[in-house]
C-alpha cells in the first residue's frame, strides 16, 4: 500500500493546533451537551420530542444564517480578530443560556449563542488551511476534532454531574467560564493572520460571497457536508432519550457512557488523523462510513439492553463516526483557493449548521413519546434515514477526494512565517 512523507510540525503550529483544539472544545461541549441534558430539560421545562428538537436546531439555523451572512467578510479581516470577536460572542450567548427559564428563552438564548458560536469552526479551518499543508491537515484535524472526545470525556459528564447537583443551567456556566480562559489564551498567544488579505479582487462583501458559490467545485464540498450533517444529527438529539427512556440506562450511567465513548475518541483521534496522512483520507472516510451504517441499523433498533453493551455500541458507533470525521474535513478544506478560504469554510460551516439543523427537527417530528416519561417511538426509523443520507455522502466525499487531487497545495508563506514566530516561544 502506497504511503506519504509525513511533514512534522513547527513549534508555533503546535500551540496554534493547541488554541484552536480548545476554542473546538468548548464550542463543541457546549452544542454536545444539549443532548445529555435533553431527557433533564424536556422535564425540567415540560417540552414535547418535537420542542426539543427545535430548540437543537435554532442553534443550527442561527448558526448557518450567521455564515452566510460573514461569509462575504470572512476573508477582508485578520482572522485573529474574527476569532476573537466571534468567541467572545459565543461566550456571552452560552451564558446567556444559563439564564432561560422557558422554552421560548432557551430557544432564543440558542439562536443567539448559534449567531456567534456557528462562525468558529469556519474560522478555525480557514487559519488551518493557511498554516498547514494538506500533508499535516489529517493530523492537524485529528488533534483538533479531540475536542469532540474531549467534551465528552471531561465536559459531559462533569456537565451532567453538576446538572444533577445544581440544575440544568450549570452546565452552560461552566463552559462560558472555560470559553474566557481560552479568549485570553487567543489575545496573548496567536498572532496575526494577515496574509490573505493582499490576495483579495472582489470590491464588495457580497460579490465575493456570490463569486465563491458560483464556483461548482466548491458547491461539491458543500453538498459532501451538508450530507455528512444530516447523516450526524439526525440520532444525536434523541441520544440520551433514547438511552435512558428505552435502553434502560440511569441518570448515573448516563455520565459514564459518555465519558467512556469520548475516551475512545481521544484514543482514536490521532491515530485515524496519522492514517489519513499516510495512506488515504478518502478509503479511510469510506471504510468508516460502511461501519457506521451498520452499527447505526443496530443500535436504533434495541430495546432494553444491559449496560455494558450499550457501552459497546456507543464505543463502536463513535470509532465509525470519528473516523469520517477526520478525513473528510482535509479532503474538505483542500477546494478553496487562498483568497476564498474564509468564504468558502464560512459557507461550508452554513451548510454543516442548516443541513444539522434540517435533520434535528426532522428527527424530532419522526420520533414520538406518548408520555416523558415512556419510551421514544420511531428511533429505528431515524436511524435507516441515517444509512441513506450516509450513502450519498460516499459518493460525494468520493468527488471531493477527485478535486482535491488536482488542487495546488499552496501553504508556503504561512509555514515559513510559523517557522519564524516558533523561535520566539
């Protein structure tokens, strides 16, 4: 089997792969643990499967109105700053969520951390692919989608420890006060992203939006990832409903099931990350893909199950579904061009958070319990819808492995800069 040269990392990329695996973290945790939290807050605010499932995706609808509307912006500012201000942002939503006490303020509470919140990602992509060659990208989104593992290591089940203790609500508090220990991290320690600026050609915001969907490449990543979306958060709403309501799992288990599947996540991160880098991201993409489907089909049509094989499931299911994620985000960041990098992942992350969106009130409205307290109805059906939307992704991820073949991998100057600051540090 063909392998490639692996490209080390300077020391300046190393802690920006640090900063932006923790801007991921808590952006992440804080989408992530809605769902935990779900069985507690349709409850806690008498909401039906279908009101929960709204309020998952005002966050996703915010999100991808909110990158639409940057999109066009996205590559005229230093990306720093954008970081900086979109954060900050998501610090005071994520707060702001802590303070709703009905289902209309959390859903505008969500709407508004999604406006800010949604951006992030794009932002963290678009510094990605100028710092890092296409070479290093398996790796460097290996590192960075830790922060999914992570938040259900450390973040879950603290968050549902201290839900249990102290409400609903301390979860979202404690993220914002993880969020602005991270913000002073990106004031001191990154440094100016400025480079793209000088590439620009578009005289206006909304030309350059128009120019960059206009491309039919790029609207070929944007189709792969809003498939991959709806493949990804169709079950996740209903994840700890499912569980508690029809696997039979308690409240105190629930903490230990996430923090067992994020382990596995931890664990496998770098190593698919290496994979990708070594081998192929698009064979890894759809091997993993296959795997999920399977355990997908089995996993929504149990009913109660003892716990260790639930666990099983969950750790075999996240294997599949972190394995897609890695590849598929550098084939992904491979289209753009370097003048139309921030637009393009802004859009991207638009069509990641409405297509999440999309499927999270869809699965909400084929989903049905009778009683909060009774078993969900329908989970198998999600998951079948799941496989299908998952198919067309293969072929898809499969146009997108093509494109970023041809592409030029054109990195150079940001490199040499990183190598210059490493010295400093």
């Amino acid at each position: 089997m063909e392998t490639k040269e692996i490209i080390p990392f300077t020391g300046y990329q190393k802690i920006v792969i640090f900063i932006l695996a923790m801007t991921q973290f808590t952006v992440i945790l804080d989408f992530m643990v809605m769902s935990p939290l779900g069985d507690m807050l349709i409850k806690s605010l008498s909401m039906k499967p279908s009101s929960f499932g709204i309020a998952v995706s005002a966050y996703a609808f915010s999100a991808g109105i909110s990158g639409l509307l940057t999109a066009g912006f996205a590559d005229r500012f230093d990306r720093k700053k954008l970081l900086l201000f979109f954060y900050t942002g998501f610090i005071v939503g994520t707060f702001l969520c802590s303070l709703a006490n009905s289902f209309e303020l959390l859903v505008a509470a969500r709407i508004i951390t999604g406006l800010f919140g949604g951006v992030i990602s794009s932002i963290s992509m678009a510094i990605i692919t100028d710092l890092f060659s296409l070479k290093q990208r398996g790796r460097v989104m290996g590192f960075i989608q830790m922060g999914f593992g992570a938040s259900q290591v450390l973040g879950i089940p603290i968050g549902l420890y201290i839900a249990n203790k102290w409400g609903w609500e301390s979860p979202f508090v404690m993220v914002a006060g993880v969020a602005v220990i991270i913000a002073v991290l990106i004031v001191v320690i990154l440094k100016p992203i400025t480079k793209h600026l000088g590439m620009q050609h578009d005289k206006s915001a909304f030309k350059h939006l128009w120019n960059t969907i206009a491309k039919k490449d790029y609207r070929i990543g944007f189709a792969a990832t809003a498939a991959l979306s709806v493949g990804g958060f169709m079950m996740m709403p209903f994840g700890s409903v499912f569980a508690v309501n029809n696997l039979g799992v308690t409240a105190e288990e629930l903490p230990l099931l996430f923090m067992i599947s994020g382990v596995t996540s931890l664990l496998i991160m770098p190593f698919i990350g290496r994979l990708s880098d070594k081998i192929s991201k698009f064979k890894i993409f759809a091997i993993a893909s296959i795997w999920t489907m399977i355990i997908c089909v089995a996993y929504t049509n149990l009913s109660a199950t003892p716990f260790w094989i639930v666990v099983a499931l969950n750790v075999l299911m996240m294997m599949g579904i972190m394995s897609r994620m890695v590849p598929s985000s550098a084939l992904t960041s491979a289209i753009p061009a370097m003048e139309d990098r921030g637009a393009f992942m802004s859009i991207n992350s638009s069509m990641q958070q409405i297509a999440g969106g999309i499927a999270a009130a869809a699965s909400g409205m084929i989903v049905i319990q009778k009683t909060k307290f009774s078993p969900i109805e329908h989970y198998d059906t999600v998951g079948f819808v799941v496989v299908a939307v998952t198919m067309i992704s293969i072929y898809l991820m499969y146009r997108v492995n093509r494109l970023a073949q041809r592409k030029p991998d054109v990195v150079a100057p940001f490199v040499e800069k990183a190598e210059l600051v490493a010295a400093e540090f």
